[in-house]
C-alpha cells in the first residue's frame, strides 16, 4: 500500500530541517496518485516531469546554501479552472479542450511557485464551477475518499478529495456559491474562503464575476494558514480586488478566543441541517465556549431571501458568459446544468438588477450582525456525503432536491462576501464521514476565523483525515 503525503506542516518542516529533499515528497505524491486516483479521480492532468524538474531545482538550490521559499517541496495541484501555463484550462468542460493552452500561469498558482511549492497536476471539478457534487459527465465524478460510492461535493470536488485521498497536503479551489466549503465538509479537509476580493482571480476561468472567490484546502490548519498569507497581497490588475488594496491579514494562530464573541446560528441554519450537521456545530461550539443552546440561537438576516437572490445572480452571469455556445454547441454542455445555464440567459433584467440591489441592503445587514459578535458558527452542509447519483434528500421532512442543495448553507455567506474557515468535524450517526462547520468572521477578518479553528484543531475537535486506500 502506497503512504499518503504528510501533512503541508510537516513537508514544509521536513524540507526546512534537511529531512527530506523536495524530490523524495515528490515522489511520495506521484506513488499515492498513480496507485489511488483510478478509483479517487480526482485528477485530470498531471504535470510530473516538470514537478521532478522543478523539486530536483530546489535540493540544487539547498545543496548551495540558497534561501527557499516558505512552502519549500509541498506538493500541490489546482481545480482546472486555474490556469498552468502549457496546458489547456478546461474548467470541468469539453468545450474548451481544444482552446489554446495557457501562456501563463494563474497569479495564486506562480505566487505558490514562487514559494517553491511543486505543481503536480490539474484536479476534477463540475463543469463552469456549475454544481455541488462533482458528478462529471465528461470527466467522470470524483469519488470521495472516505466512501467510494460517495460524491467529494462541489464544485471543487477533485480539490478535496486529493487531499483526503493523501495525495497532496495543498490544493487550490473556487467557491461562488459554497464550492471550497461543501468539499471541505463532505471529504473532511479543512478549507478558506476568503473575503471577496482578497486573493487575485486573474487567471482563472469565471463563473459569476460579482461573487467567485479563490481559496485553498489543506490538510493540517497551520499549513493552511502559512499558504494563506503566500497567496495574499492585492492585484491592481484583477478588478475585483483593485479597489481594496489592503495589507495582507496575518493569520497567527497562536492566540486563542479569549474575548471573542462566538455565536451560533440558527433559525435557517438549524432548520436545513439534519442531526449530525446540529451535532458537528454543537461540538464546535462548546470547544470554544459557546451556547449551542435554540434560545441563544444568533439569527443571521434575510438568509432564505439572500439564497434565492444568488440563485438569481449565478445563472444570469453565468448563463450570459457562456451564451454563445448555449446558442450553437448545447449538446456538449454538461447535463446537469446546461438547462440552468440557459435559463439564466434567458431571466429578465429586472431580476438581476434586483436581486444586487438587495445585496447591497443585505450586506449592509450583515455587518450590523457583525458588530455583536466575532465569530459566527454554522453547518457547511446539510448533510454527510450521499451516494453518487442520489437525487434527493430527506431534511427534517423536507423532500429537496440533491445537488442544489448542497449548497443550502453556504450560499448566504458567500452572497455577503463574509471569509470563512470550514472546520472537519466527525460527529456520531455518519457513518463514519465528516460534516464540515462554516466559522464566519466580518469581510476582512480572516485572522479572527482562523483562530476560533486554531482553537478546535488544538482540541483535536476538529481534524483532517486521510482515507486508507
């Protein structure tokens, strides 16, 4: 049986120390993928002749006594929509694999480069970033490590089941409408999604301009929060962030919540999340010294309203951004969402000038809720993994359909563009399967997120782990 990876810290301490070169974490990666990922598929592409080159590049380097870069020898990959220079940029389609290959790479791919972090490969996502589940028609599902038969959630499915599989420590996702949070909940990893604007986007293919977000997944929260601040620092270049040219938030964790005020949602939060989602947010707070109790439930505004409102935004920014080809090449669009693309194309104006207007208003409210408290605690997703192809589910008698929903709990965070750290939680009553707990700080307050993490991962509350394989 092939070893997974060790965790991001420990490859970035064993290259640090001398105990292991570059190349031998390297080839520890390739083992685990070409012995696991036949039955993962978590990737799409590997890239492991330009890895040797480059982690052989890096012990040349330490050999001379040369500085390395603080993720010296980890290796990485990247969902497919991020570009790596020389290979095509599929983003989870098959409309685009005859595109030109990319001339550059993604501005958060060089800055992992330029840390000497090794590249291995591209990784599984559903098409367009369109979904929670990762069940590709082109490419096949991405398998969840913990379950075969089970979905690794989505849209950056592949994301973070490399990282369950141990396969690499560190991977790159996106998340518009939960697609960082719903993998990191259902494959047991932990997962960061940023405040909206914080990381540059330049580079990687679009879903939804006014809401995707660019993040990573890690397998231990202290490597994550060294990658974190590698990927920092404003892109005058990419508008979406131009405007919030901030320094970059230090994530130091070793600080505990001492006088910070942590609440737990409820009402919405509560009523879309079955018994082990309660459970996993019930243990996370009483780690960190909150009331999970229904009446100090926190309630977070306009959240149902906030949901449909980002049902309205993606597909008419998604459906206008791939309108030519609903118009000329439907039949090799993705199944599954070929027929919300083209009804988003196809909604009225109104309704999207709409549904911005109140976001401006609802996220006006969010911070209102934010001066009361720090951190917010809630459910990543409604439930455990669910069997691939499964086409609804059950919720406190509520019949609703599978994928979609998926993303119940995460989209009103992320249409008010709050960070979040999605927590691996292992609750009784899932068989064994993590359910994630979203940990909500105030836009521009990551580092407060991360230390209610910090606090549960010290505990061994919360923890990734890695599936035997």
């Amino acid at each position: 049986m092939s070893k997974s990876v060790p965790t991001l810290s420990d490859c970035v301490n064993a290259v640090a120390h001398g105990e292991r070169s570059a190349s031998d974490l390297l080839e520890t990666s390739i083992a685990r993928i070409e012995a696991t990922d036949a039955r993962v598929n978590a990737f799409t592409s590997t890239r492991f002749n330009a890895a040797r080159e480059q982690a052989q590049a890096i012990d040349e380097r330490r050999a001379r006594g040369e500085p390395l870069g603080p993720l010296a020898g980890v290796p990485f990959a990247v969902k497919n929509l991020f570009d790596i220079e020389g290979e095509v940029t599929l983003a989870g389609s098959r409309i685009l694999r005859n595109q030109a290959p990319a001339t550059s790479h993604a501005v958060l791919v060089r800055r992992l480069l330029q840390a000497d972090a090794v590249l291995v490969g591209a990784l599984n996502m559903d098409e367009f970033a369109y979904g929670f589940t990762t069940e590709n028609s082109h490419y096949g599902p991405t398998r969840n490590p913990h379950r075969l038969d089970c979905i690794a959630g989505g849209s950056s499915g592949g994301s973070g089941a490399a990282i369950a599989a141990g396969q690499v420590p560190l991977t790159l996702g996106s998340d518009t409408n939960g697609s960082i949070r719903v993998p990191s909940s259902l494959c047991g990893v932990w997962g960061l999604k940023p405040t909206f604007g914080r990381l540059s986007r330049r580079g990687s293919f679009p879903f939804v301009h006014s809401i995707d977000h660019l993040g990573p997944f890690a397998d231990d929260l202290p490597g994550m929060a060294l990658a974190y601040d590698v990927l920092q620092y404003a892109d005058a270049l990419d508008p979406g962030c131009s405007a919030q040219q901030l320094e970059p938030t230090s994530p130091t964790l070793q600080h505990g919540v001492q006088g910070l005020r942590i609440g737990v949602l409820g009402g919405y939060f509560a009523d879309f999340a079955t018994e082990p989602a309660r459970a996993a947010v019930a243990l996370a707070a009483e780690a960190l010294g909150a009331s999970s109790a229904p009446e100090h439930a926190v309630q977070w505004p306009d959240a149902a309203t906030a949901r449909a409102a980002a049902f309205i935004v993606t597909a008419s920014e998604g459906g206008a951004l791939h309108l030519d080809t609903l118009r000329h090449r439907a039949d090799e669009h993705e199944p599954l969402s070929v027929d919300r693309l083209m009804a988003g194309a196809l909604q009225p104006a109104v309704w999207y000038v709409r549904a911005q207007r109140f976001r401006r208003a609802y996220r006006e409210r969010v911070r209102a809720l934010f001066a009361q408290w720090d951190v917010l605690l809630a459910p990543a997703t409604p439930v455990a993994a669910t069997p691939i192809g499964t086409e609804w589910l059950d919720i406190q008698g509520q019949r609703l359909p599978c994928r979609p929903s998926m993303g119940l709990l995460t989209q009103p965070i992320s249409f008010a563009g709050c960070p979040v750290v999605a927590a691996p939680m292992w609750p009784d009553g899932c068989a064994g399967l993590p359910i994630g707990v979203q940990l909500i700080a105030p836009p521009w307050r990551e580092d407060l997120a991360l230390r209610a993490a910090q606090v549960l991962a010290q505990a061994g509350v919360a923890q990734a782990r890695k599936a035997v394989l």
